[in-house]
C-alpha cells in the first residue's frame, strides 16, 4: 500500500464507503521498508501494541543503527536488545537522544511517557548475577508503558529476604522472577500471590545448571500453577508477555 493507496482510504472513510475499524485493519498490513539486509515493519505498533525490536545479537553496528534510525522516524519508543556500546556509538550517532542501558545491554529511545499498563509489574532476581537479565525484563516493561518495581537478590539460600518484601509483591498485576542454579524461586513466588508468574531461567550456575538448562527444566516442572517459562535468559521475552497481561 503506498501513499496513493493510503489517501484513496482515508478518503473513503470521509466518504463513508469504508468505516473506521476497517481502515485500521488494512493499515495492519502495510508492507514493510526493505534495507536490503533488513525489513523494518513499521506497522507492528497496530497489531502488536508495540513497535519492532531490534535484537543487536549478531548485527553490525551500522546496521543497528540503520534499523534503530528509521524506527525512530515513525516518532515511538524504540528498543534494542543484546546491544553493545560499540552500536550504541553508532545509534548515537544519528539518534542522539538515545541512552544505553548498560546493564540491561538496551539501547532505547523514550518519546511516549504514557501509562498503557493497569497495574504495577515486579521483577524479581534469585541473586545478583541474574540482575543483567532482570533488567532486561525491566527495561522492557518501561518501554512498553507499565509501571515497574526491581527486588534483587532474594533468593532461596536467604527466604526471609524475600518475605520481606511479601507486601509489594502482593500488589503486583503481574511479577516476573528471574533465577539461575536449581531455578526453584518462582515456584516459591507463585504459592504466594495469586497473580501471573513469569519465570526467567538464567545462565548462572555451576556446571551441572547446564547454562540455565537445569533451571529452565525446574521451572518448568513447578508445582505452582499460576508460572509460566519464557526461555533461558530472555527477559526480553518475559516483559514483553507481561506488559501485554498488564494491557488486558
């Protein structure tokens, strides 16, 4: 659909020959932009409720900040993940109102400071070590417009320390629990609230964890029926899947 196309539609609906929803569902499916090496959909906002993510895994710098670019164009928050200072330095360059979120290795752009979310999402981490993925998932969960709380290092070596914070865990929509070696934190988090638990297995641990394969099939295996997995150290993924719970 080109911009011929997208006048001849919004000429329609002044017209009255196509109604208002059916204008927003063909706009779901404008084509994307083609890079060559790239193909930015710029329209995933409309059915998604969230712009294109550019995982920087992978990806030279320039073509980070290619992709980072354009979708800055479009006027939204714009994130991208398992990004390194050397394509921050290249995003920066063209997009200077960008940040690098270190720990979270997150370059992210911040435009839209709108609430979408209709409660408080919580992210828990076993232990120190996992905080990198934990703000992973916080980070997410900011960008997508949910209201976000971080509790580090409570793990069950230390129950109490948990506990401690049993009130605020309480109020949460949704809480997202990141945990390496034997991954047995969300289990315990899930029999105390009656809320989604989204459980982050970590690469930590020594070598029988496995890179987080033994906390992963842990997860999986919990008893408390309100956990649900995302895969091995992908706070992306669970803060993504929280902040769309939160939308509901």
């Amino acid at each position: 659909m080109n911009r011929q196309a997208i006048r001849r539609l919004f000429a329609d609906v002044r017209a009255g020959k196509t109604s208002p929803d059916e204008a927003v569902e063909r706009l779901r499916h404008l084509p994307f932009e083609d890079l060559g090496f790239a193909k930015v959909d710029h329209h995933r906002t409309l059915r998604a409720g969230m712009p294109e993510v550019v995982f920087g895994a992978g990806k030279t710098p320039a073509q980070v900040m290619s992709i980072f670019k354009r979708l800055a164009q479009h006027g939204t928050n714009v994130l991208a993940t398992r990004a390194t200072e050397e394509q921050f330095s290249s995003v920066q360059q063209v997009v200077p109102q960008a940040k690098y979120e270190s720990v979270a290795r997150a370059i992210v752009l911040r435009r839209d400071g709108k609430r979408y979310g209709k409660g408080l999402i919580t992210v828990v981490s076993a232990g120190t070590s996992d905080i990198p993925v934990a703000e992973e998932a916080a980070v997410t969960v900011e960008v997508m417009g949910s209201a976000v709380k971080r509790i580090y290092d409570v793990g069950v070596a230390g129950i109490h320390r948990l506990l401690a914070h049993a009130p605020l865990i309480s109020k949460s929509r949704v809480v997202i629990v990141c945990a390496g070696m034997e991954g047995a934190l969300p289990s315990v988090v899930g029999g105390l609230v009656g809320v989604p638990v989204i459980a982050v297995p970590t690469s930590i641990g020594y070598g029988a964890a496995f890179q987080g394969l033994a906390a992963l099939l842990g997860m999986m295996n919990s008893c408390a029926s309100n956990v649900s997995v995302v895969n091995i150290d992908n706070g992306f993924g669970a803060g993504y899947v929280a902040s769309l719970i939160n939308r509901l």
